[in-house]
C-alpha cells in the first residue's frame, strides 16, 4: 500500500499541473484572438478525453474490481473519489444558487448534507465495509434473509438513482450547450458519451481513479473565480472570511431597491397582472369564451388590413397557445397569478438575503405562520438530506472499496475536508454574485446589458431572461428572472473575466455532474446484474457473463436517463432533493435498526421500506404540482402541515421507522444466521 500510495500522489500531482499548465496555454490562446467555441470545445475535447484515457486504463472484467475497486483504495483518495461522487450537479451547480435565491434558507443543504456524512462515518460506514460483500442490497439480504429485502432494496436503489442521475444528466446537456453551442437536447447525448466512457469499462476501478481526477478540475474551477470575485470586489481573496461584511453592503442595496420608485412600478404592473388573472378565475368559462373570441378577432383584423406575415403568424400562435378546455385554464391561469404575484413581492420575490425565516414571530396571524412553516420547511430539509446521504447506495458502496474499516472511517473524514472546501465558499459565492447582480446589471439601460445574458436566454429562456415590462429601457431587478441552475456558470461573465474562465467552470460543473452519474449508473447496472440476476435468478452465472451483462444494463440505464433528461423535467436541486428524500425513507430505517436492534427482522425490515418508499412517492405525488398535473390530478396542492414536498421524506421516514418496529415486535425474531450476521458486525468494535 506505501507503494500505491506513492505512485498515486506522483501521477495526480502531475496530472494537477497539467490541467493547471492546459489552462493557461487556453488563457494565452484566447488573448491572442483563439474564438470563444474553440476554447469550449478543447475543455470539452480535453476533459472527457482524459477521463475516457483513465477507463480505458482501467479496464476489467474481476468482479472485485469491477464493483468495489480490488477494495485497496487509500483512504484519502477514497475520499477525494467520495467528494467527487458526492459533488453532484446539484452542488456545484444549484447550491450557490439555492443560496443567491433563497437566502438562509438554503444554508439546509449545508447543513443536512454535511450532517448526513457525520451520520454515515458513525452508523454506517465502519459496518458496512466490516461486512464486505458488494452492494446495499448483499447487506439488506444478509441481515434479514431472503431475497424479498434484497429485491425491494435493489428496486429502491435503482429508483433513487435513476431520478439522481437524471438530474445529473440534465446539467451534462446544459453545461455542453453553453460550451459548445449546441441544442441542449444534443449536448444531453454528448454528454452522455462523457459518462459512458468513465464507468463502462471499468466499473468502480475506473470510476474511482476518475473521481479523482474530476475532484481536482471541479474544486479548482470553483475556487478560482469566487476568489477573483472577491478580490474585485474586497480587494481580499478570501471570499470564507469576508463575506460578512459584503453582507452587510448587500442589506443596504436591498433596502435601496426595495424603496425605489422604478422597482414599485414594476410590482405595481405584476400585481395588477396577478388581479386580472384573479377576475379570470371568478367565471373560467366566460373568461376563456372572451380570449378565444378576442384572438380570433385579432387574427381577422390581422389579415384584413394586410398586417406582415409573421405578425398575423404571431397571433394564430397566440391563439393556438390558448387553454384547451377549462380545467386546462384554471390550472394554467392559477400558475400565472401565483407567478405573478411572487414578483410583485419586494426583490422580485427574494427574501433578503439576511433574513433567517419568512415572516414575522411578532407579526400578524398571517406573518406568525408563514415565520412557523418556513422555519419547519428548513428543519424538514435539513433533516430528509441528513438521513438521505446516508441511505445513498452510491455513496454507501464507497467505503466498500477501502482495504480496511478503520480507512472506511478515515475516508469519510476525509470527504467532509474535500467537499468543505466548496461548502464553505458557496454561501460567499452567493452573496458575491447577488451584490454584483444587484449593483452592477439592475439599473443599466438594456441596450447596454452584456451578450451572456442574451446568450443564456438563447439556451432556455426559462434560465435567464428579461424584460422591459414598464417600458423605461432600464433594468428593474423585478424584470430580470434567473434561475438556480446557472448562477455558478455566469458568475466568471458577471465579474468579466476572460472566457477562459466560464469555460474552465463550465469544465468544472461537467466534471462534478459526470462524477456522480458514473456512481449512480453502476449501481443501477449492480443492483440488476449483481443482485437480480445473479443473486436471485441465476447463481451459477460465471463472473464475466454477469460483469457483461452488467455493461450492458448500463448503457441502457444510461441512454433511457437521457432521454428523461432531454424533456427537463423539473430543476436540478429539486430532483436531486427528491432522491434523497426516496433513500433516506427506503434506507435508512432497516439499515440503522438492522446494525443496533437485534429485534429488526425480516417482516419488519420489508415492510418498513415499503412503507417508507410508498408514504414518500406519494406525497411527491400528490404535493408537487408539475407531477399532479402530470398525472392529471385534479384540485389544488394539499400540505401536510405545511411541509414542502421536497421534504416528503420526513413523513417516509418516520413511517418506515415505526413500521419496522411494530411488524418485528408482532413477528418472530431473526434466526440464528440473521443474529450471526448481524454479531460479525458488532463485535469486535469497528477499528
């Protein structure tokens, strides 16, 4: 291991220098008059061709190897390979932003993720490797006996993982989009081949020795142009330390725009649009009578006075784009007023950055219960995300690669250290990004707004867009909508840095986004060739027909997450979130009482994630309004007290919990196999 050890820190030192070196040979190119494609492209070229060097390298078809990395992975890199794994699109992409949107309300994420890996290193991690074996499921089935655990753990994990790796998907096809300039729905199968190339070959071997690699393009690339914001703006490269005072100067700006008479009109113009769709609702079908009536007179004085082709194209789209029937109106109108009146809220409908929760404690009724269900929505999240990273069969099958239990442990302390790294900064890289949003672009004219902003408009209008909605042809902050998935991608245009930058971000974000794709499809292809196939339906297949057919079940896996991805269906932090909902509520209930209750048993165990799964799915269901729509719901959103469904695994957990406890006091107790397994866990004491 010395050896290895050695030989480890002299390749990635190397291979840190080069990208360093690859940077600034890009930076001399793009001075020198190199196009700003060109430079996109060799990012893209040069990344995903080293990641495909390092698969191609680490090729095989050992089972050991292939799903667990030999189990002789040190620590430190495990633990780099962790971060990476962990450093999702999610993170490196919609945290900071979360943060610039949401204020201290998104500081749940930082707080639950970061809690959730102090919940692995003490309960589950040190268990977990003692054990062995490959996967979740190996360890579900060996604690409770059976193949009914193993198949609704396999079944679980490839849910969680499917919806994550959407996600991760979905940011490969933006993230290639911006730096190509290609569609985004082109740049999803682009970079789709990024991901293949990393994990087809080589399973977790190659995957781990990628992680690595990817960690350290993806910490450089954030770290790089907050601190040259930060520097610009403070004259202090260190953006963790004085992000405080850019806090304080944030408040003041905020009260400067809240107070602004341009900024008023422009509520004033979302409130009154919010109250004509108000009266709309009073009479859906005489409301939706008059628009149809009022389109087709439009397009008939269209045509008889002549009007330009592409005016009366206009209005015959107007007119086709009307609702359908009048549900389709209630709902689509319902979704405008709400929209409309969140932006005719102060800020565009931003809590101040400072402010800890909605509302007021010592406010009115009203504001004493918007105080109560923000204040639980992030006691909710940070809880789900908590128990969700650790019931992540991804991240759990990490510390199955250490040589021992006490580098198990060791490695989780070192992933806390690589990903505090970002987490640390991100709150400042909000704070930052939103003073320069604030005093920078709101107040130029709009013949004045910098290209990167059409250009992302082009990319997807729901992204960033704005508009002229008083018609005084200066921006208002309440007539510019930028959403959560590209703030950490615009930051080095919004601080004007050279190209050179957004395109090693860009790098970054792809490299975080490819990372944890790479996990989550191995453990999809794991659970079905490793624990259906051959666990449950052939046990005598010969290693390399199940590593083959493994292979196989990921390219597939991958090809249909594409093709989610493509349709967009919902925010990257959103999706993300709602995984760790699913794992903590499938998961995390049999693992933890299956490690410290010897009274967990079979029955318990199985209806216990069944319960979990179904109280969560269905929440998410119900709750979520573009998945009630999707399954033609009718009625508006009912909260369970209030919580979010971005939470829904709070009501998950606590129903698996109690269901594992009832059924196995009500079932007889685990047999003498189920208590052999479980004393090789416990005893002795993990190192």
């Amino acid at each position: 291991m010395p050896a290895l050890r050695t030989r480890l820190h002299r390749i990635y030192a190397w291979y840190t220098l080069g990208f360093v070196v690859f940077v600034l040979g890009l930076a001399v190119c793009e001075y020198l008059g190199m196009p700003k494609i060109w430079i996109g492209f060799c990012f893209l070229a040069a990344t995903v061709g080293i990641y495909a060097v390092i698969g191609l390298f680490s090729r095989t078809t050992d089972a050991d190897e292939y799903y667990v990395a030999g189990r002789r992975v040190p620590a430190i890199y495990n633990g780099m390979a962790a971060g990476a794994d962990w450093m999702s699109a999610a993170s490196f992409i919609g945290l900071a932003g979360t943060l610039y949107l949401a204020g201290y309300a998104g500081l749940a994420y930082v707080l639950g993720w970061t809690g959730g890996f102090c919940l692995v290193a003490l309960c589950l991690a040190p268990y977990l490797r003692r054990f062995g074996q490959f996967t979740i499921p190996d360890f579900l089935a060996a604690r409770y006996g059976g193949h009914s655990p193993r198949l609704i753990g396999a079944a679980a994990a490839i849910l969680i993982s499917f919806i994550y790796v959407v996600a991760q998907i979905y940011a490969v096809g933006l993230i290639t989009s911006r730096l190509t300039g290609l569609t985004f729905e082109i740049g999803v199968f682009v970079g789709l081949g990024g991901v293949l190339v990393c994990s087809f070959l080589g399973g977790m071997r190659a995957v781990t020795w990628t992680q690595v690699a990817q960690y350290i393009v993806l910490v450089i690339a954030y770290l790089v142009p907050v601190v040259w914001l930060c520097a610009k703006q403070t004259g202090v490269p260190l953006p963790q330390l004085v992000y405080g005072y850019q806090l304080q100067k944030l408040t003041l700006r905020e009260q400067e725009l809240i107070d602004d008479p341009k900024e008023l009109q422009v509520r004033g113009l979302y409130a009154q649009q919010a109250a004509n769709y108000e009266k709309k609702l009073q009479d859906v079908p005489v409301a939706l009578a008059q628009d149809r009536l009022h389109a087709s007179q439009l397009v008939a004085k269209l045509k008889a006075q002549e009007a330009p082709l592409a005016e009366i194209q206009a209005a015959e789209k107007g007119r086709a784009a009307l609702p359908k029937t009048t549900l389709d109106a209630e709902e689509q109108w319902q979704r405008a007023k709400q929209f409309n009146d969140s932006r005719a809220q102060p800020l565009g409908g931003m809590p101040r950055q400072g402010q800890v929760f909605a509302g007021d404690p010592a406010g009115t009724p009203a504001e004493q219960q918007q105080f109560g269900d923000s204040r639980s929505n992030f006691l909710a999240l940070m809880f789900c995300l908590m128990v969700g990273t650790a019931g992540l069969p991804h991240l759990l099958t990490r510390f199955y690669t250490t040589p021992s239990v006490a580098e198990a442990r060791q490695s989780v302390a070192w992933s806390l250290f690589f990903i505090a790294l970002l987490y640390f900064t991100a709150p400042a890289l909000a704070v930052m990004v939103k003073y320069e949003v604030l005093t920078e672009l709101v107040g130029q004219s709009f013949s004045q707004l910098p290209d990167w902003i059409a250009q992302w408009s082009r990319v997807d209008s729901s992204l960033l867009s704005v508009s002229d909605i008083n018609g005084d042809g200066v921006l208002q902050l309440g007539e510019m909508r930028i959403s959560s998935d590209i703030i950490m991608l615009m930051t080095p245009e919004l601080a004007g840095l050279p190209f050179v930058v957004s395109g090693m971000v860009a790098a970054g974000a792809l490299a975080a986004a490819l990372s944890t794709a790479d996990g989550l499809l191995l453990t999809i292809s794991a659970a079905l060739s490793h624990d259906v196939y051959f666990r449950t339906v052939n046990p005598q297949a010969v290693m390399t027909r199940r590593v083959t057919l493994s292979k196989a079940l990921l390219l597939v896996t991958a090809l249909a997450a594409a093709a989610v991805a493509a349709q967009r269906p919902a925010d990257i932090l959103f999706l993300v979130a709602a995984a760790f909902s699913v794992a903590g509520a499938a998961f995390f209930p049999a693992l933890v009482l299956g490690i410290f209750w010897r009274r967990a048993n079979r029955q318990g165990a199985v209806a216990g994630m069944l319960a979990g799964l179904g109280v969560t799915v269905y929440y998410l269901a119900v709750a979520t309004p573009w998945m009630r729509e999707a399954l033609g719901l009718p009625g508006p959103v009912q909260l369970w007290w209030g919580i979010q469904p971005v939470s829904a695994g709070l009501f998950g957990v606590a129903a698996g919990f109690a269901t594992v406890v009832l059924v196995s006091w009500l079932t007889p107790r685990p047999d003498e196999t189920q208590m052999q397994t479980l004393a090789l866990l416990r005893s002795p004491p993990p190192a």
